[in-house]
C-alpha cells in the first residue's frame, strides 16, 4: 500500500472535523467565525502531524480510527436500517461493542433507538468474519492494535497470528529506524565536512587575524573530532542494521513456512 503525500494530507483534512470536535479544540458549538478559524489552526496542525509520523504510523491510525471512529447517522439512516447488517458491517470492520453507543448517541439525536439485538446478532456474525488468523496477522504486520473483540473460541489462533504480524512490524521496525538513524548521522557528517572546509577557508584567509586564527583552529579540532565520532556511530549503526535485517530474513522464512 503506497501512502503518498497527497494521500496523508487528504486523510489530514477529511477527518480535522470530528478529530478536532472530539478532542474539545473545536466545539460545535461556537460562533460561526471563530469556529471557522479554529478549525483552520486545528487542520494545520493535523496536517503537520500526520506528515511527521510517516508511512507505518499513518497506517496505524487509519487502522486505528477504523476501529474507535464516530457514528454518524441521519434519521433516515436511524429509522429505516437494517440494525442486524449494521452489526454485521460493524463487526467485520472490527469495531469494539463501543460502536453500538456511538450509533445510540446518533440515533437519539432523532428520537430512534436501535435494535440492540438484531445489531448484537449481526456484529456476532461479523466478527467471526473479522477474526480469521489471516486478518490478524495483517493488523500486526501493520502496526495496529487488537481491542479484544474476538469470540472466545476463535481469539486464541487470531492472537497467535496477530503476534506473529506484530513480531514481523517489530522487526521491520528496526532496520527501518537503524536507517533513518545512518542517514541522519551521514547528514551531519557532510554538514559537519561542509564546515571545515569553510572554516580552513577562512583560516588560510589574508585578513584573518592571528586571533582569529586561534579560535579557528579550536574549531577545527573540535569538528575533526566530531567527525571521528559521527564515522564511529555510521559504523556501529550499519552493524546494528546488518544484524536487525538478518533477523528480519529469519523471520520472514519462518512465517513464510507457516502459510503468512
């Protein structure tokens, strides 16, 4: 799944309203104008921090919004559902019985309730769809979280795949943070070339004071010997992720063996 940029920002803006509202940053019920302008500052601010948790983390909360998002109903919707494929809907989607009190706070708003017991039968059925191993395993490898919602016959063996999905997102996790941790390292370390080869610039320079030269040369040293320690740190790091992606290879062997 390729989560672009383009991507993350439009999930962003679609869901500011209710995150906003939900977290009391933008209640409903203020004037117009300012709640205009606090919904812009909230979207922003959303915007930035999806765009800063990157591709797994954005998976993650969809995953994660999926299974804890608001109910919206119309009175249309309230009064003519189907309450028996609702529960059904809403239990192979995984939601929690939370989803149920979500549709019950909507619906009240129109003087409906719902059939708790159709719903309650479809969400039985629904959740024995959700619950196969093959889906667990998915919600681990994504990096999402279980909220327990299995039957008790059939949670053992979704436990079991949703681990195995959680070990492989844990070990994927590693090498990927080892990279991030080499590259920022080797941004430093041309920054910190970039600035030597300024600061002998300067030092060789023929209207640099003695004094100057002094203090340049204290600079010197002290980048030279930052930069012995950013190649020591690079190198330790590229043995860390050699060993992380070596692990990773054993385990994708091993899940491979058992049909994930």
């Amino acid at each position: 799944m390729q989560v672009t940029t383009a991507a993350i920002r439009w999930l962003a803006l679609s869901l500011s309203p209710a995150l906003c509202e939900r977290d009391h940053s933008c209640p409903r019920d203020l004037p117009a104008t300012v709640y205009a302008h606090r919904m812009f500052l909230c979207r922003q601010i959303l915007v930035e921090k999806i765009m800063n948790i990157g591709r797994a983390g954005v998976l993650s909360l969809i995953a994660l919004l999926g299974l804890s998002g608001c109910a919206t109903m119309s009175a249309d919707e309230c009064v003519t559902s189907d309450w028996h494929a609702i529960g059904y809907e809403d239990g192979a989607r995984g939601y929690t019985a939370e989803q149920l009190g979500n549709r019950r706070k909507a619906c009240a708003k129109h003087g409906v309730t719902p059939d708790f017991e159709s719903y309650q039968a479809g969400r039985e059925r629904g959740l024995r769809q959700y619950c196969q191993p093959s889906r667990g395993f998915s919600l681990g490898a994504g990096g999402a979280r279980y909220n327990g919602v299995c039957p008790g016959d059939m949670e053992a063996d979704f436990v079991d795949a949703y681990n195995s999905g959680h070990q492989l997102h844990t070990l994927r996790s590693r090498v990927n943070g080892a990279t991030n941790r080499i590259n920022a390292k080797e941004h430093e370390l041309d920054n910190t070339h970039d600035r030597i080869r300024s600061t002998e610039a300067q030092l060789i320079g023929v209207e640099t004071t003695i004094q100057d030269r002094v203090l340049l040369l204290a600079d010197l040293k002290e980048l030279s010997e930052r930069t012995g320690q950013l190649e020591a740190e690079i190198a330790e790091l590229i043995e860390e992720r050699a060993i992380s992606e070596q692990q990773l290879a054993a385990y994708q062997a091993v899940i491979a063996d058992a049909g994930f």
